[in-house]
C-alpha cells in the first residue's frame, strides 16, 4: 500500500512555479502597455510630462544649444528655466534629452496655450528677445507686432525686421516670469 501523504515540497515548489509565471505575464503586460502609450503619445504630450515632472532637459534647435528646467508646455512649445535666462522652444524644431537631476526643483509656471499666444504676450510687455531662426540665425529684439505669418521685430537701432512666422524655432528672454 502507498502512502498517500501529499509531498509538501511539491505543493511548493507547484505555486512557486506558477506564481512566477504569473509575475512574468504581468510584467509582459505592463511592459507592452506602457509600450502601447508612448506610441499614442505626441510631443506635446511628451512636454507635459516633462513639465509635470519638472524635468530637467537639454534641447538643441537651429544650431542652438539651451538646458535647464522644463517649467512649462503649451501644445507647440515647452517653457525651459536656465541659468538667468529661459527659452521658449517650439517642439517640431528641436530634440530633446532628458538630464539627470541636479539641484533643488524648480516651480512650474503657467505658459500661454501656444508659441504665437506667447509671441502676443511678449509684444504686449515689450520684452527683450532673442528669437533663434531654423538656419541657427539670431535676432535681438523686441516684438512690435504679431501677424497671421511674421512677427514685427524691433532691433536696438530702431529698424524693424520682419520675420516669417515659420522660421522661428525658439526665443531666449532673461529670467523674469510676468
């Protein structure tokens, strides 16, 4: 006759077996679900992830290289605080890495909805600018008007620069928040 006792390494070493199996089928599924999001996802998406996590990135566009805090995304363009100065850098025209943390975090502001709505906001307080087009040109100025395609650009010596709308990858101002 045989002994009908269960073998309890056997027990174990069974849900072990599957509980293993079943970690590894959950992480499958996070793994492609999340897959699944980034895919969905479009830039400025991406740029208010970056803002909401108050990441802190390096952007090159038109020739041009700025880091600092994401602090804030409209739909076109993220809001980045540097040392004494912050970018205004339309997303479609640059590329971005993510940077290691260093430093105490920085608030996120809000930005206006849209780089033209920004455009606008400066026109309106007469702020100095440095506009950097897509050939890695850079304009000084102020904005004396923003039209359906170009900007009106006050240089120092008074003359006025009109730039096409589409040529304008980004702006750099001081660091002060209105």
């Amino acid at each position: 006759m045989q002994d009908e006792t269960p073998d309890p390494m056997l027990g174990a070493e069974l849900r072990q077996s599957s509980g293993a199996e079943w970690a590894a089928e959950a992480a499958e599924d996070e793994r492609l679900t999340e897959l699944h999001r980034r895919r969905r996802m479009g830039l400025a998406d991406i740029g208010k992830e970056l803002a909401n996590r108050r990441d802190r990135v390096g952007v090159e566009f038109a020739g041009h290289k700025f880091s600092g805090v994401v602090v804030g995304a409209g739909e076109d363009y993220l809001t980045i605080r540097g040392a004494g100065q912050v970018a205004e850098v339309r997303t479609r025209f640059g590329h971005w890495a993510v940077l290691d943390p260093d430093g105490p975090g920085v608030e996120r502001i809000e930005v206006p909805a849209s780089f033209r709505a920004s455009l606008h906001q400066h026109a309106s307080s007469e702020t100095m600018l440095r506009l950097m087009l897509l050939g890695g040109d850079l304009l000084i100025g102020k904005i004396a008007v923003v039209a359906e395609d170009h900007i009106e650009l006050t240089d120092a010596d008074g003359r006025g620069i009109y730039v096409p709308m589409n040529l304008i990858a980004g702006l750099i101002r001081s660091n002060d928040f209105q």
